[in-house]
C-alpha cells in the first residue's frame, strides 16, 4: 500500500518558504513511518494550500489566515489515520474545506 504524499504549496513572492519547511517539519516529525513524502511547491499569488493526495485539506486564502500546526496535523491524522493518537493534539476537527 502506497504512503500517503502531503503537498504544501507556499508563496515564494511572499517569502513563505520557512513557514512552509516548519509546517513540512512538524508533520515529518509526527508522521515519520506514515507518511510517504512532504512536498513544497513553490508557487505565486499569496498561495499557501495544503493537500494530502490530491486533496486540499488547507487554504490560507478561504481561511483567511495561516494553519496552526496543531491543526494540520490533526487533519492530516483525520485523513490517513483517524484513530491514531496526538497526544495533546488529540482532539479531531473536520476538514476546513467540506
């Protein structure tokens, strides 16, 4: 079974790129054996979308903010591994975009 593949798509006109490498970081370090790979994508625009196999589970634009780690893990968790534990980030949110 193919690992799932996490992409954060990040502003370089913005100069996004260390906030997109610690959100990568984090989720890294979370998900070390269960994820399959943690893309950034340079892109333009204010972008900062996140996806996990192909589906956008953060935009900064429609939220109107940047993602907290917390939540981005517990998406990301939401979607490959729903009974996974998080320790203090253990408490389940829905999906931003539905």
């Amino acid at each position: 079974m193919q690992k799932p593949i996490v992409e954060i798509e990040f502003c370089t006109q913005c100069r996004w790129l260390l906030r997109a490498a610690w959100l990568a970081q984090e989720l890294l370090t979370t998900f070390e054996s269960d994820l399959g790979s943690v893309n950034l994508i340079p892109g333009t625009g204010g972008v900062l979308d996140v996806r996990c196999d192909g589906q956008l589970i953060f935009s900064r634009k429609a939220a109107g903010r940047f993602p907290e780690s917390k939540e981005l893990k517990q998406m990301v968790r939401d979607l490959i591994d729903p009974d996974r534990p998080l320790g203090h980030s253990d408490t389940a949110v829905k999906p931003m975009l539905e």
